[in-house]
C-alpha cells in the first residue's frame, strides 16, 4: 500500500476531510478532499460533515477552521508551520493601534491569529478583500492589518484612506522586480499574473492582479500560451493540472540563496509532508484548540466576512 492509499484508507476509516492550500506541496494537494486558498478553506469547513478536518496549510488555517467548527476535532500535521505574516501583528499591539483609534472598524486580513480576530470587526481574505472594504460606508474610518501592501492596494482601487499596519508577507514582499522585468523582455507575450500581496512596483508591471483562486480562474478561463506567475509557486501544481499545455513561468526571490531555491516559496507550507500527514491522521495528534472566549469573539468576524462575500 502506498503512502497516499494509506492517508485516504484512514479518511474513510476515521470519516476525515483533508484540506490543503494551493501553496502546499503539489503531493499533498493531490491527496486531499479539497483544496482551495484562504476563502475557499474557511468557506468548505463552515459547512463540512466530518468528524475530523486535517487542515495542510499553516496555523492560522487550522485555526479558523478550529472557530467555525467546534464541535470538530482539528488536526494540522506540523504544529510549527506558521505564518510570517500573522506573527507580525500580536493581539496586545492590535488591542493597543485600536485604543489609539477609537472610532475606527477593524478589517483584519485572514492572516492572523485567533486573538487578532477576536478584536476585528470584519475578516477579510485576498479573494474578497475589495468585495467587503466596499459594502462598508464611504465614510468609515478603516484600520487595516497586518499586511500593507495588499492594503495600499485596496486604498488603490477604491480610493480610501485606510490606516495601515506595518507587516507583509515575507513570500509576496520578496519578489524581485528586476527579475520579473527580464522575464517580461524574455517573453514578450506571457501575461504577468500578480497577487496583491506583492509590492506596488510589482503590481504596476503586471497584467492580472487577484487572489490566488482568481489567478487560477484566469488561467483556466483564457489559457494563454505562457503566464509569468508572481506568487508562491505551490499554485502552479494546480494550473498545470488544469491547463497541461500552458507554459507557467514562477519569478524567483530578490535572493534566491535565502529560500535556497529559484522559486519563490514558503518554508512553512513546505513544512507539511505526506508522512506527516498520514502520521498525524492515524494517531489523532497535533490537534488545534482555540480557547471558548476567543473563538466566540472570532468567529463573528469570520462569520461576518463569510455573509459579506
């Protein structure tokens, strides 16, 4: 029996989900029930049947799936794969940006922690960001965290104000702009495919900018010939399944010596591997829990954004 017969005999032995984020390793996406970005998870655990929900993404994924259901046992196969984003916003500083702007809503992006959530009005995630920031009223006074540069780009396309935190995903911020100058020069008909989590120099040399799902969709609906890809490249496993005879074209760090590889991707996606997962299914461990007082707080912000989208 292979590893992947073993990983979905126990599914249907202990009437278990996977879940898996585009970004994780292509194995792993191949193995799982479903797999979708940040939107689409929280969207599939809010509504799931199982018992257990095997969350392969990073900590704050399984997390919300922790508050939308908890009733459900929670299991994420390496309890270290975190998030570089999340951590640069602790509750306590959250708490303390909030007191400064007392009359201010809290949109706080998915990638954040329980306690984040729990002091935030409304969540939001790269799919449905612009979608929610514009239900509220023109008038609204925004606090937006953690990730600025996917803010500056919402303040962009809808000519808001929002106060922004100082954080960024250490993926999307690395891109390196020359590289992807060279790449357009290399290939002069590839359209350059953005996630808004990228700088403004990298989103004002592209063609298309969304969310990972939305990239994914253009892909599948217009199947140009070559794609040039500015996000982590987990996602290309999925347009390649897609589309087989589409060339994708990942654009590598500003150094690729610190990831120790020419593709931009997130050491701790990669944390999570096949054996880990068969692993934590058959022995039930590395369970997530999320204090009551905290998930109740939480999960109105998450329940907000999912009425919202």
């Amino acid at each position: 029996m292979t590893i992947q017969e073993e990983i979905r005999d126990l599914c249907r032995q202990k009437k278990a989900v996977i879940m898996a984020h585009y970004y994780q390793r292509g194995e792993v996406q191949d193995v799982a029930d479903f797999i979708g970005d940040s939107l689409a998870l929280a969207q599939q655990a809010a509504k799931t049947e199982a018992d257990i929900i095997v969350m392969c993404g990073v900590h704050f994924m399984a997390e919300t799936a922790k508050c939308l259901c908890p009733d459900k046992k929670v299991l994420i196969p390496d309890p270290q794969a975190g998030c570089s984003l999340a951590d640069s916003c602790q509750a306590a500083d959250l708490r303390k940006w909030k007191e400064q702007h007392p009359d201010y809503t809290v949109v706080s992006y998915v990638n954040t922690s329980a306690e984040v959530k729990a002091l935030t009005d409304v969540v939001v995630t790269s799919s449905n960001a612009l979608k929610i920031v514009n239900q509220l009223p023109k008038d609204a006074k925004i606090l937006f965290g953690p990730d600025q540069n996917l803010g500056n780009y919402i303040n962009s396309m809808t000519g808001r104000q929002m106060e922004l935190w100082n954080g960024s995903c250490h993926v999307h911020a690395r891109f390196s702009a020359e590289a992807l100058m060279r790449l357009k020069q290399e290939h002069p008909n590839a359209k350059v495919l953005t996630h808004p989590e990228c700088k403004q120099v990298i989103i004002n040399l592209s063609d298309v900018v969304g969310s990972t799902q939305a990239l994914l969709n253009y892909v599948r609906e217009h199947k140009d010939p070559e794609y040039i890809i500015v996000t982590e490249w987990g996602v290309i496993h999925e347009m390649q399944k897609s589309c087989p005879d589409v060339r994708f074209i990942p654009v590598p760090p500003e150094v690729t010596e610190s990831v120790g590889c020419s593709c931009n991707e997130c050491e701790y996606m990669r944390m999570i591997t096949l054996e880990k997962l068969r692993d934590t299914l058959r022995d039930e461990t590395n369970t997530v829990e999320v204090p009551y007082n905290i998930a109740k707080q939480a999960v109105r912000s998450i329940h907000r954004m999912l009425e919202m989208s």
